[in-house]
C-alpha cells in the first residue's frame, strides 16, 4: 500500500518547517541524532544546546509505546545521555514477536510540564474522509484512546474550522487553553493535507504557558504523492519495521521501480531461510505467501515481493539475479527451493519476462547447484507455452532441476510440491488448446455467428435486447435492485454496467488494449465494435486503423475529451489509461458528460486524496469506477475492458465468449484471470467479472458489486476474493443476515495490504462470513473445490440449468502465429515468380528447406542465413527482404552474365544492400505521406512515462 511510515524526527521536521498556526510551537528543530558512528563533539557543537538543557533520550525506529517499554530516558545531562545509551545502542531487544537491533536514537529537550498539560491528538483517513481525534489526557497511560477521545470527520474535499475544533473536540479541554488547541489543531489539519499524510499522531501534546510542544510524533506519508510534494518532502526515507533490516538488494529494486513503468518490489524477512518466491502480480504474490505460510513453511519464507506490469526482460534479469544472489549465499541442510510463480497474466509477455530469469539461471547455474537449489515453475498468460519451454530447457541444459507447469495445474499447487505436502507429477497434463485460429477463407468481413444468446442459466430479456442507445444520454438505465452506497447521497447506480451494445471511449494510445477488446467483440458475435473513439492529447485529430475481424477499420482520435464526447453521445464507459499523473484531472473532466455511467481507471498509484475526491464526484455523478489500479473487469459475450482475459487464446480456453452463471469480484487484476480460469474448469463459465483494484480506497467496493449481482437474474452465485485490511467484508456478511444478499456467496480473503486491527485481519473476516452463511475454504488450494460443490448444489436443485455446450467460434489469428503459419503472400507471389523465371535457385531452396524444417519441430539452427529470415523462436521464417536478398544471389549467381566470382564480389562490395537501401527508401516515403494523410504526425512518447532503466554494464 501507499501509506508508508516516516521516523518520528523526519514528521517533526516537517511539521516545524511548514505548520501554519497562532499557536506558539516551541523548540522548533531542537533534536539531534545519535547512532553508532557518532562523533559527541561534533554533535555537542553542532547542537550546542545539549550542553545546557536537560534532555530526552529514545529509539526513533518506528517502536510503539516506548514508554512503557522502558526506552525513554528522561531528565538526563549529556553525560547522562551516553551512559543511559550505552546498554541500548546496538543491542538486540524484543518489542512485542519483533526482535531487532536498537541502532537510531533521537535526543531533544526535556520539557517540565503538569500531568494536566498533556492532551492527544490524531488525524488518520478512511474513504469517507479524515477523523480528527483529540483527548483532553495524553501521555503513556492513556489506554483505549478509540473509545475515550472526542472524534469528528471531516468529509472530502471539506475544511476544518477553529469552530469545528471547540464545538466538537474539545469539549473536555481546559477553557483558558481552546484557543490555542483550536489554532494549533487547525494548523496540523492543513499540514496533513498538504504534505499528503495518512496518520499523524501527537501523545503526548503539551500546552504550558509558553506555548504547544510537539513531544511524541508518529506518522505516515501517501508515498505514491512524491512527485506532488517533492519540493517539501525532499528525499524523504521511509524506514523498515523495527526487526526487520533494511538491505541493500531492497534498496536496488526499489530504485529499478522508481525507474520502472512496471511493478518491482522485494522485502527481505529471512535471508537464511531454504523457500525463495518469484512471483509475477502483486495479488498472485500474496496468495503464494499464505499457501507457503498455511503449509508450515512460515519460518522458512526467505522473501515476499513481485514483478508485474510487464517488465522487460533486462528489468527482469536484474529481478531475478538480484533474488539468486540472495538465495546463494549461505547453504540450507535441506537444499532450497525457488518458487516462480504466479496467475493467468492479461498483458504482461510471459515469454519475454521468462528470458530474463532464465539468463539470471545461466548466469548463477554454478551456485544454484552447489547450493542444490530445486525451482517450481507455474505460469499463464501471453506466450506462455514458450516462456515455460525455455524454462524447461534451462533446466536441462544446466542441470539444474526445474518442474514446469502451465494452466492446467492449479495456481498453488507448486507450492505442496516445493514442500513436499503432495507428489511431483511426471507428466504434468498439456492444457487443452481451444483457439481455432483459422483464416476466414470465404473473405467475408462479416462477424461470426453466435455460439450462444444467453447465459446457461438465464433466458435472454427483452432489456438485454434493447440497445443502449435508445435510453437518455447520461441516464443509466435504472433497474430493480438500483441502490445508492450507504454513505452516499448522490445518484442511484446502475445495475447492469456493460450489455453488447456498450460504447466506450479510451484514453490514452493503447492501440494492443482497443484491438484486443476489438477481436473480443468480434468473436462475441457483436454488431459493432465497443470503442467508438480514443482520445489522446498529445497529437492532433487523426485516425488510427485497427481490425475488425479481417477487415480493417479506422478509429477516431481525438485531441479533446470534449470533441469525443460531442461526436460519440452514445458513449457511456470510459477506459482510462492516463498516467498516474494525470489520470485524476482527465477523469474528473470526464464525470462532467452526463452520459458517462461507468470509468474504468487503470494507473496505480495515484495519491488517496486524489481518489477519494474521485469517489466522492462520481456518487454525486451516479457513475461507477472501476480501479485505479485495476485490470478492468470483462461481461463474457458483451464486453471487456482494455487488456482483461489477456490474449484471444485464454479467452477461449476459460470460455469468456459466452456467458456463464457465476459473478465474482476480486481486488486483484491477475488473480481476476485466475478466476476466470478457475470458475470456467468447474462450473458453466462467468457471467461477469471485476477487479476493483489493489488501491486502499477502490472507486467501487465489493459490496457495490455484490448487490449488482443479487440483482442480476443471470447470476446464480457469487465469487469474492478479498484482502486483509479494511471492513468491507462484514457489510457483506451484514447483507447475508438480513436478507439482502441470498445468493450463495463464495469468499477467500487472504491477507493484502494492512490490518489495522483485530477485526480487519483475513482470520476474523473468514470466521464471520462462516457464521453468516457464506462459503469460505481453508485456503486458495480448496476455492475450486468449493466453487464446485457449490455450482453443483445448484444444479442438483435445477437452479442452474446448463446448457450444451457448443465450439467456440472461428477467431481472428493473432499476427505473432499468424506470420509462422500464414507466412507473407508476397513471399509466396515472389516464390512463384522466381521460380518459373530464374535459372536455377539453389540458395532459395536451402532456405525454404531451413523454414521447413524449423517451423515443424524445435531445432537449432546458426547461420548467416537467419539474418535475412524472421526469427520467432524455435522457428525460421523467410520475409519479403531476406527472400529479394536470396534471389537476387542466385540470379547473380546462375544468369549467365557473371562468374561465381563476380557474382560473390558484387555481393561483398555491397550492391545486396543497395536494394535494401531503395525498399527502405520507398517505405519511408510512403509512411511520410500516409503522416500527411491521417494528420498524424511522428509519435512522441510522454517523457514521465518512459523507463529509463540500462543494463548493469551500461551503468556508471
């Protein structure tokens, strides 16, 4: 999550530096730092105060309740300072389960002051908006300040008055001292906001005659706000959790994300542990850490991180040697284990990350073995049969033992495997293809017949028949069941978000995104394609042409949001691929259509005051968001959003063309293709499908979703994949008691960001969805099994009615299978010709005969040759240059106009290349003018937005 804890003189530093009140704050900056390598008396001159006041002496290393613990020296002289230190500073000692070293101290002047002059003071947020909490007693013996301390909300996008403050906090507080409280309050109000605090916490407060003292500060900054108050913050720390070190390796990945558009993070919990994860989704990351913790193997989990976003594969490289580098330093008596794992991916190159960790292996294969080191391969998504072949080769090659499965093999399965809860199997099954990626022969443009109308369970009505066209522009149509969130008092929310005849708007130049939803319509049997328009303000109005099926069509694009809008009214969704940066402004211009009902946002990232005045327009507005920091979310045989379900081949394979009867909702993106995975190998498919986002306020909860289903007669039960942190869980539960939620509901929570407290921990939720009726298996192992008892409950009781099931329909070929098994006409008009006119083609026909035999089985092949061939390994395949090139050899070679000699030396002096030099020549010209035509000019990628990150060697 983005709330990160900063060190308690990195808070009072910023607060001294830009707190704006009345209220006369005493010793400003008056602290000093002491570590290990302090030097005393460069301190004491640097601070010359400690040499004349008493003073305070404390770890500052994220510790709760110092006091009571015994960490707090208090009333002591400089001598007394460094003797107080000397049993403390780097020592180990033991704060709650957490053991670590004391190594940070801070010492600051001691105040004299009344037990009646300490007061409490906190500000922490929730989706609804910041509580300002104050109690008229502070200090270490406050106890439950929750239930004693006075609280008041201040609502987004609200201010705090000096009124608010006496009226409603300080009820308690010493009249002759409102004033100053009320000041001093108001100025720390507007200091969390502007500097982007989560929590900010002050006990004791003391107010004494000669004014406020800020004694004992804990707080939290939105780091994802770094680039709004870089000019405040400066280059602030965030430190570990006291027991746990700050490493090294932490640092260089933290620094490759920063660098990164994709998602890189590693935590260190126990660098001599024997069970190592790679796992790829921060979703997927956290399931593989429960499994591994539910398996017992908690005090040997070495490591918790994740890649995603599609990382290249040099960022990828440095991941993972980063981690083997770890792991193959210290032997583990029972070998080690490399657990590299992780979901279904939407659009991340599974193949392409794969190349980088299988570099990583080769380059560590020597400690990896010494260190006999065994690796568990799982994995699905875009070119994952050839992401996991290489793996599986790497294994060979090296020796090093590697199993390797794909979609077929449950997501945590490997996880028994590594700790040998359950046998390793031989043969891993071969997941069956269902793609029928066949040309369409006929040449009609025309979309495919549908497979099926209506879901398993449901019969078609005559609303789903009804465009969504005919309904009033920026009134979503408003069914049974429409309801308003509990703490909104906006407009009522559609139930029904997507149907086959949605229009969307894109922004942002996602040209694989819209294609992908384009061939998802297509194969959905759709009239229309569901992106009327992008809009992309970077470049001027042009066209951008994609396919529709086999035919090409060009889709609008826009400078301004408000040209698209004006000549698409019909749109009602917005897909949102704006940058963390700006992805608030162009959304919050978005909600001023009236006939936007629904936006998905896709950055992560933004800051929580950001989405929280998000939330709080769109409930005004009636619409729903989806995200940030979301995947999207896809209605089988309607629509999808952007890159959900990933490549056509996993859409087929988890039967995303048509409808099925189960709903789910999930948090994460990837694990939300998990499920379309899980939900279509044990019951009759998905009817519809969300990722809310991993972000700690979602623009839509669960509860929202969940009630769109109870209210969706298509529906017949309900998936729920949950986090650890926050309370949604219980409305949920809530709903089920009184009736509103009847539904059978299926929920696994595993632990996600932060638990706050006891309530909000995976534990106690699961516990209370069990006791309200809800399904909740023992862990992620046991959600199929769960899921299909469940679905097949329902339909012993003939609730659900499936239907036959039928083929899937003829699809467009992807383009990167397209080119292996339907190689270029134009080689194939070439080849004609040159071989009813030429001579003799021997050159030609060993490189038909190398293609041969490449594209039939794997093979190794190193020639000159495959630098004019198309490599798309293991295959070899002759494009229009290499095959001109060839040609042209053997007509040099054979025509009778040249010796072998000259024909060779005309070759080596260049005169091949001349003809590669006119081709370019002839396209460039070509694409210059096509520039002129469409209005379109040079792409110019946004600068924030581009990695920067080099090889190691290329680094200075």
């Amino acid at each position: 999550m983005s709330a990160k804890a900063i060190s308690e003189q990195t808070g009072k530093e910023f607060l001294y530096k830009h707190i704006c009140t009345s209220a006369a704050v005493q010793n400003r900056f008056r602290y000093a730092s002491v570590t290990t390598d302090t030097d005393w008396d460069r301190l004491a001159q640097d601070h010359p105060w400690l040499l004349t006041e008493r003073l305070v002496v404390k770890p500052d290393q994220l510790i709760k309740r110092r006091g009571k613990l015994g960490l707090v020296g208090v009333n002591l002289d400089l001598q007394g300072v460094k003797e107080w230190l000397k049993p403390r500073l780097m020592k180990e000692t033991t704060v709650a389960k957490a053991k670590g070293i004391l190594k940070n101290f801070l010492i600051e002047p001691f105040v004299p002051h009344k037990q009646e002059e300490e007061f409490y003071a906190c500000i922490y947020a929730s989706r609804e908006g910041d509580h300002v909490l104050f109690h008229h007693e502070g200090g270490v013996d406050i106890g439950d300040v929750d239930s004693k301390a006075h609280k008041f909300l201040v609502g987004v996008d609200e201010k705090l008055t000096e009124a608010d403050v006496k009226n409603h906090l300080l009820g308690h507080a010493p009249a002759h001292k409102r004033d100053v409280l009320a000041s001093f309050i108001v100025g720390l109000f507007r200091l969390y906001e502007d500097l982007y605090f989560t929590y900010l916490e002050i006990n004791p407060l003391v107010v004494t005659k000669n004014g406020v003292y800020v004694l004992d500060m804990a707080a939290k900054l939105d780091a994802t706000a770094d680039y709004i108050c870089k000019a405040k913050w400066g280059d602030v720390e965030f430190p570990p959790p006291f027991g746990r070190e700050a490493y090294p390796e932490e640092a260089y990945i933290a620094d490759l994300d920063a660098k990164s558009g994709a998602s890189l993070k590693l935590t260190i919990l126990n660098p001599r542990g024997r069970i190592w994860t790679m796992v790829a989704g921060g979703g997927a990351s956290v399931v593989y850490s429960d499994t591994i913790c539910d398996l017992g193997g908690v005090d040997e989990l070495a490591n918790y991180g994740e890649y995603s976003g599609a990382p290249s594969e040099q960022q990828t490289y440095d991941y993972a040697k980063t981690i083997l580098s770890l792991m193959t330093r210290e032997k583990h008596n029972d070998g080690k284990v490399l657990i590299i794992g992780g979901s279904i991916a939407n659009f991340t190159n599974v193949a392409a990350t794969f190349k980088g960790i299988v570099r990583a292996i080769k380059d560590y294969q020597v400690p990896l073995k010494e260190h006999e080191v065994t690796i568990f391969v799982r994995r699905g998504g875009p070119n994952y049969q050839e992401g996991l072949r290489v793996m599986g080769e790497v294994g060979k090659t090296t020796g090093i033992p590697i199993h390797v499965f794909g979609t077929e093999t449950h997501m945590t399965a490997i996880v028994g495997m590594a700790l040998g809860h359950r046998p390793i199997p031989n043969q891993p099954p071969t997941a069956a293809h269902t793609a029928n990626f066949l040309l369409n022969s006929s040449g009609s443009a025309s979309t495919p017949a549908t497979s099926r109308t209506a879901s398993f369970s449901e019969t078609k009505t005559s609303s789903e028949a009804t465009p969504a066209k005919k309904a009033k522009p920026g009134v979503p149509p408003v069914e049974r069941g429409s309801h308003k969130p509990s703490w909104s008092s906006g407009q009522a929310k559609a139930t029904t978000l997507f149907s086959s005849h949605t229009k969307s708007i894109v922004w942002g130049m996602q040209t694989r995104a819209v294609q992908g939803m384009l061939d998802f319509d297509y194969i959905c049997s759709r009239v229309e394609p569901s992106v009327a328009a992008m809009v992309y303000p970077f470049t001027g109005d042009h066209k951008q042409k994609f396919y529709w099926g086999h035919k090409e069509i060009l889709i609008p694009v826009f400078k301004s949001m408000a040209d698209a809008m004006k000549k698409h009214p019909k749109v009602d969704v917005l897909i949102n691929f704006a940058s963390l940066r700006s992805a608030f402004d162009s959304s919050m211009e978005t909600m001023q259509y009236p006939q936007i009902h629904t936006i998905a946002i896709i950055a992560e990232g933004i800051p929580e005051a950001q989405t929280r005045k998000l939330i709080k327009k769109a409930d005004e507005k009636g619409v729903t968001i989806i995200g940030p920091a979301t995947v999207g979310g896809i209605k089988p045989g309607c629509y999808k959003i952007g890159n959900t379900g990933g490549m056509l081949d996993n859409i087929l394979a988890s039967k995303l063309y048509r409808p099925g009867s189960v709903a789910y909702v999930s948090r994460s993106g990837g694990m939300s293709n998990e499920l379309n995975n899980i939900i279509s190998r044990t019951t009759d498919g998905v009817f519809e499908g969300v990722a809310i986002g991993g972000d700690r306020y979602p623009g839509s909860t669960f509860m929202d979703h969940v009630l769109r289903y109870q209210d969706t007669p298509g529906v017949k039960m309900i998936v729920v994949l949950g986090e650890i942190g926050g309370c949604e869980e219980y409305k949920i539960c809530q709903g089920i008691k009184e009736g509103r939620i009847t539904k059978p509901v299926v929920q696994f929570g595993h632990a996600g960001a932060c638990a706050n407290q006891a309530s909000e921990t995976a534990v106690a939720k699961n516990e209370a969805l069990r006791e309200a009726g809800a399904f909740v298996p023992k862990s992620f192992d046991e959600l199929g099994d769960i899921i299909k008892s469940v679905y097949d409950e329902l339909v012993a009781e003939g609730v659900i009615v499936p239907a036959k099931e039928v083929p899937p329909p003829t699809v467009p070929m992807d383009y990167s299978w397209a080119r292996i098994n339907n190689p270029d006409m134009r080689v194939q008009i070439l080849k004609d010709f040159v071989k009813q006119n030429f001579p003799a083609t021997p050159l030609l026909d060993y490189a038909l005969e190398v293609e041969k035999i490449t594209t039939s089985k794997s093979s190794l092949f190193s020639n000159k040759l495959a630098l004019l061939m198309i490599v798309a390994k293991p295959n070899l395949i002759l494009n229009v240059d290499g095959f001109i090139g060839v040609a042209f050899v053997d007509l040099l070679r054979t025509c009778g106009g040249f010796t072998r000699e000259e024909a060779d030396e005309y070759v080596d002096i260049g005169a091949l290349n001349g003809i590669f030099v006119l081709g370019r020549s002839m396209g460039f010209i070509g694409h210059y003018l096509d520039q002129k035509r469409l209005k379109q000019g040079l792409y110019r990628h946004p600068w924030d937005d581009i990695s920067y990150v080099l090889p190691e060697h290329m680094t200075m």
